[in-house]
C-alpha cells in the first residue's frame, strides 16, 4: 500500500493535453494490469453502440469521426474496467478499523465488488451472502424503519432507468428524502436559470461552440475537469473566436493547450487558449460582473439589444438603476480586477455579436451561488444571448449523468404533475411532501432524526463538508445500504445492519440491455458496456433496484418485467414524464438512434416558462459573505479558501498524487499561499502549517500535516484539495436558498505547524 504524501512543487514544463495526456490514459490501464483495453475504450468510449464515458457530462461530438475521449475519463474508464476485486478473501482479511487509516485511493484501487455484504461487529468485517438474504435484510430493516427517517441518495453517475426506478422506490415507500449530487454541485444553477428563464438546464448545444464569437469561462478549469471541453474551446480560438476566463487561478490549460487527438499537439506544439484570464478574488465573479454591465450601460443602451429587452424581458429598469447606483470603488474592491480589465471585458462583450458563458463549482459552491449564475445570466439579457445560434448559459455539470437523473425525479422536489403521473402508471400512492437535500439529510444524520440511509452510488460521507462527523453519524443509523462498484470510504461506517450491493459499472455488458444518459446540454442516448462482468453476482443498476423493490414493495410494479427488460422501465418513464419535459415521446425507440436525441429545451427558442411568460433580470446587491464575516469576527489575517481538483482525481475518486498541470508531484496535502501571505505569517515554501476553519457554529476544526506553496494566486485568497480540505468546513456554510456546500468560500487562519 502506498500510502506516502510528500508533496514536491516544481514546474511541469510542457502544454496541458498533448502527449502527456496520451501517456498517462496508457498508464492508468498498464497499472490496473490492462494494457490492452485501452484500445477497447477509445474504440467504445462516447461512441454509437459502445458505452457513455463514466466521467465528465460533457456531451458527445458525434461526428463519428476518431476518438471521442479524454486523459480523464481514460483513467475513470480503466478505474472501472480493472480485473482487480474485492472479494470475501480481502474483507476476510481487512478489518474496517484497519481500513480507515489507508487512503482513499487505495481503498478504491483494491478492485471491484464482486458479491453482496454484509457487515459482522463481531469481526469488524464485511462478509458474503447470497442476494435473497441481502434483499430480504435490506426490506426488513426498512420496514421497521419510519419512512421519514430514510433517506435515499441518488449519485449522478447512475442511469436514467436506475435512478428513476430508485426515486419511485422511495417515494412508493414514503419518503420524498432524496439528496442528489446535484444538491452538491449546480443546484443554484439550475434553481438560478428556472427562475430567470423557465428553464432549469443549460440553452446551449455544441455546435454553439462553433458559432461563437466570444465565450466566456467562469468559475472552473476544464483542462484537468472536462478535457473533451477544451478541445472544443482549442477549435473555436483556432478559427478565431475569442476566449477568455474569469478565475483565481491562471490554469495551464488557458494558456498553453495541446489537443492530443491533432497531430501537432501529439508532437508538443501547444497554442494559448484565452486570450487572457481574468485574476477575480475568490468570491468576486459577482462584483466583475456587475462591473461590466455598469460599463455596458455606461456606453450608452444602443450597445444593448433594445429590441430582444422590450419583447421578451422584464425587470431591466430595476437592474439598470441599481448598477447606476453601484459603487465602482466597491466593485474593484470586491471583484479584485482593475478599472482597466473590467473595461477591456465590456469592450469584448460590446463588440460580440454572440456570447456564450459557461462556468462550473467556482460559481456555485459559494453563499450567493445563486445570485452569482443569476448575474450571468443578467448579463446574458442585456445583448439578447439567449435563444440565437453561439450564444447563451452553459453551466457544466460534473458527473456524466448528473442532469439526467433530475430529469428523472430523482431529487426531493419535483412537480405535482409527475407525482400524478407516477402514480397513475404504477397504480399506487407516493410519498408527495417534499423531501430534504444532501445538506438536509447530512443534518438529519447528526441530530438523529434519520435512522436509515441507502445511496445509489457515491462516497456521501466523504463529498459532503463535516466529513468525519458525518461518517461517525451513519454509524448510528439503523441500517445503510450501498449500491457500489468499487469499495470507498463511506462503506466504512456501516449501520447497525450495513449493506453493500454490488452493481454492473458503464464498461460492463449487462447481458443485451442498454441503460440511457443525459449530458450537460440535454442530449440524452443510450450506453451499453464492452466487458465481461467479473462475477455473475454483479448486477445491473436498474435490476438490482428491482430486486429490492420486489423484497420490500411485492406489489408496487412489475419489477421482474421491468428487470428483465429495460424498456420497460423507458416506457414508465416516457408516460410519468409527459408534460413534465418535452422530448420523450417514443423513448425507448428513439435510444437506439446515433447519438441519440436532444431533449427541448424552450429558453433556446426564446420560449419563457415563467410567470410572466418573459424572461426576468435579477437584482443582486454585493452581500457580505462568511469571509468577510470572518474578517470583522477575527481579523484581516482571515483567508478565503477555495477547494479544487487535481489532474489526477475525478470528484471524490483520487486516481494518484500527481497535479502535474500546477506542478505538484508525490502528494495531495499541500496549501496554494500567494507568496506575501506566506511572508506576511512568517511562513516558509515548503514549511509545514496548521489550518484552522472558522465555521460560525463554534466547533473547532483543524487540519495538520499541510505544506504551504507558494503559487501565483490573488493575495488574501488560498486553495488547497477536494475532499482534504472538507473537514474544514461546517455544514451551515451553504448557498442561499438552495443549500449548496460553499466549498469554494472557506474562512480559515493559517499558522506555522510550531504554533498549532
């Protein structure tokens, strides 16, 4: 086990993508013992007839022609399609006490889950049964239970089908508690854009990528996040578009790009991307924003499109008098960029004829979050780019079927009309109150007032803030259930009846079935795995929450008409879904077409669903956040920590302890410091240090064994790795309204280790 973290900084020395990239998806297959299925993959990976990459949502080129993948999803590919498992013999072998001292990623790496489990107290271990037994223990235990004091989680890498029949198990059973991944991610984005457009989903497809004039990234890092993406913003720079990004981070990939599927980027060539990236402070997005639509209209309202205003909006009248009253010593205080950038930004947008702005977790895990997207989109408005060819809002979702299983109901609040729905096909009544989000459900974990937790996927206890308190509370549930491909350590905190149910992943052939997926800009198409399962006991997703259903609700659905054919289930959804969101007419026929099908979207055809049938600007005013509450509770010491991925993980799966794009090698413990804070603290390069969350709840946390780095961020403002850096943070600290972690907005103190 290889559990060393020794944290070396120097420069990686070369483009992001290009050949490295090329090498390290070889060497995620050489390491898991596979070589050769990497020829598998890309020939299969986000290809008609072949399987939905279990990575990113980015959506699909479909053009059929070369590869459609990327380093990241080679390695989430290769994580998946190990011949490593986990079987009787390790669990035998492996108490959990012992289990909870290795790394995360070496917890995963030990291979797939292969059998049902059930966990033994007396021997601090997993251990096998058949799968009668576990339905049989799993129906019992949530029969003894109060429905309300259950909650079932929902990871955005499941299936359409599995998370819809997961949904209706719940709700068939009486609770509407269903936290999803998007509770963790682009809620704000989605309640944001429902509110403003009618739509909850982005207005984009790809091709608005191709017709572009300007495109504006916001708020995240596609080349280590969504690789696919920046290959499709290489090909708008390169025929002339302008891209340019609002960040704290100046990230390799905005300004030195190499796309390994181009000759010349296998060769090294690399070319600059953004035209020029943007330093906002942490938290500043919403005060650059307003800044330059204040500059906008400054110009004069014949930059603006008057007409698109008049005709298909409301409220621009408030939004234009509080940017005239908007103070410009605030903004440039608050946003962190000078008089001159925000200028240089209006006279990029001014002069666009079609703007499209995509952001990503730098925009919504904060406390305005939404208010934040809701100034995108404000700014969106003002020049008509919503609902025209290269233009409109493109929030990029994490995991590849995030957006689809919303779409699904799998979420606590979902319209009357689905409930209706799903109660006249199925023929029997659902749970119709709404239910809690992940935060919700993580609180009701620490009060004792849920006693029952069952996840589809997912490391719960380890993506949600409060980590080790939340872990310790599933311990006292009376019984957690996990539907996993790959042990975690969530599973490691088992109820007093634990369970894990081992499930088929994207690359593995479940017999002729195919499943269904939703990308980030509503194409949704059919996956079916490549591979062999390694053990007859792995079952499908959608089959094995069949299985459960048909042990604790016998009478609900035909579950064994719905496990045996998959199609079923798309017929059940087709008619729960109809009037609920276009597009699903003839569902399961039209899963088999190449590339599948696009979901409408009626934002993109200037169609608003909302109560004024207009679309509606949104006045936000620049609001404290908990960092400058901070700041007055303990003083100017305060810094803002932000949480974000390596190169070498993918949400909460860490595949290594590289970040070779910011140059650091051999560890994952390490705290991004501009260099005058380091000096300002008395702190070495290098040094060990202390940090100290300063949650608003009074409960101390701390996090040692860090080393400072010093790396060209804005002063005042620090970054340090998703999930180490969890800990830190209260459950409290959310976005407004939608209760999204404000990962990216951590007050925290920064000491010497001597003086921690």
């Amino acid at each position: 086990m290889d559990d060393k973290d020794d944290p070396v900084h120097r420069e990686f020395g070369h483009p992001a993508g290009g050949r490295h990239a090329v090498a390290s998806a070889l060497t995620a297959f050489a390491r898991q013992g596979i070589p050769l299925k990497v020829v598998e993959s890309f020939r299969a990976a986000n290809r008609a007839g072949g399987f939905d990459c279990p990575g990113c949502a980015f959506p699909d080129r479909n053009d059929g022609r070369g590869v459609d993948s990327c380093e990241q999803g080679q390695k989430a590919i290769a994580w998946e399609m190990t011949r490593r498992v986990a079987d009787a013999g390790f669990f035998a072998h492996h108490p959990l006490a012992e289990l909870r001292v290795w790394p995360d990623r070496e917890l995963e790496n030990v291979g797939r889950l292969t059998q049902p489990l059930r966990y033994d107290a007396a021997s601090d271990t997993y251990r096998p049964i058949p799968w009668d037994e576990a339905c049989r223990l799993a129906a019992t235990g949530l029969a003894a239970l109060n429905p309300g004091a259950v909650a079932f989680y929902t990871s955005g890498r499941s299936s359409n089908e599995a998370a819809f029949l997961w949904q209706f198990l719940a709700r068939a059973y009486g609770s509407a508690h269903l936290p999803d991944s998007s509770n963790l991610c682009h809620e704000p984005s989605g309640y944001a854009m429902k509110d403003m457009l009618g739509v909850g989903k982005g207005t984009c497809t790809l091709d608005d990528f191709e017709a572009a004039e300007l495109i504006v990234v916001i708020g995240q890092n596609p080349a280590s996040n969504h690789p696919r993406m920046m290959a499709a913003l290489h090909r708008a720079a390169a025929r002339g578009a302008t891209v340019i990004a609002l960040n704290p981070l100046d990230e390799l990939g905005f300004r030195d790009f190499a796309d390994p599927k181009e000759l010349g980027g296998l060769l090294g060539r690399g070319a600059r991307v953004a035209r020029k990236v943007y330093r906002v402070k942490i938290g500043g997005d919403l005060a650059a924003l307003k800044g330059v639509m204040k500059s906008l209209l400054a110009r004069g309202e014949a930059l603006l499109d008057q007409e698109f205003i008049a005709a298909h909006t409301q409220g621009f009248e408030a939004l234009r008098d509080d940017l005239a009253a908007e103070s410009w010593d605030a903004i440039l205080v608050e946003s962190g960029l000078t008089r001159a950038e925000i200028e240089e930004i209006t006279d990029l947008y001014a002069a666009s004829r079609a703007t499209l702005c995509t952001w990503c977790m730098g925009i919504t895990h904060h406390e305005h979050a939404v208010a934040t997207v809701q100034t995108i989109v404000n700014l969106l408005l003002l020049k008509g780019n919503v609902g025209r060819p290269g233009a409109g809002a493109v929030p990029v979702r994490g995991h590849s079927n995030v957006q689809g299983n919303r779409t699904m109901g799998a979420t606590g609040k979902v319209p009357a009309r689905f409930l209706d729905q799903l109660e006249a096909v199925f023929g029997v009544p659902v749970q119709r109150a709404p239910g809690l989000d992940a935060v919700g459900v993580a609180q009701g974990l620490l009060d004792g007032t849920l006693r029952g937790f069952l996840a589809l996927g997912g490391n719960f206890g380890v993506a949600i803030p409060d980590g080790p308190r939340v872990r310790a509370a599933l311990e006292n549930c009376e019984l957690t259930v996990h539907v996993a491909t790959k042990l975690n350590r969530t599973h490691l905190h088992p109820g007093r009846l634990g369970l894990i149910l081992p499930a088929l992943g994207r690359t593995d052939r479940d017999r002729d079935e195919v499943v269904t997926v939703e990308d980030s800009m509503s194409m949704t198409h059919a996956s079916r795995g490549i591979q062999e399962p390694l053990s007859p006991a792995m079952r499908g997703e959608p089959a094995l929450v069949c299985a459960l259903g048909e042990a604790l609700l016998p009478g609900a659905a035909p579950w064994g008409k719905m496990a045996a054919d998959y199609g079923a289930i798309r017929g059940r959804i087709e008619a729960c879904l109809a009037g609920v969101f276009d597009g699903f007419a003839d569902y399961d026929a039209r899963v088999g077409q190449p590339g599948g099908f696009w979901l409408p979207n009626a934002a993109a055809r200037r169609q608003w669903n909302t109560a004024s049938g207009r679309a509606e600007f949104r006045v936000h005013a620049m609001a404290e956040g908990p960092v400058h509450r901070a700041r007055r509770r303990v003083g100017p010491q305060v810094l803002a920590l932000m949480t974000v991925r390596s190169h070498d993980q993918f949400n909460t799966t860490v595949y290594g302890q590289d970040d070779r794009y910011r140059g650091i090698f051999g560890g994952r413990r390490v705290l991004f410091m501009n260099a005058r804070d380091l000096a300002g603290r008395g702190i070495a390069d290098g040094a060990a240090i202390a940090i100290e969350g300063l949650a608003e709840d009074g409960v101390p946390r701390q996090l040692h064994g860090f080393r400072a780095v010093a790396y060209d961020i804005p002063e005042g403002c620090v970054a340090a790795y998703f999930p180490e850096a969890t800990p830190l943070m209260a459950l409290s600290l959310a976005s407004r309204i939608t209760a999204t972690p404000a990962y990216k907005e951590i007050p925290v103190l920064v000491r010497p280790a001597a003086a921690g």
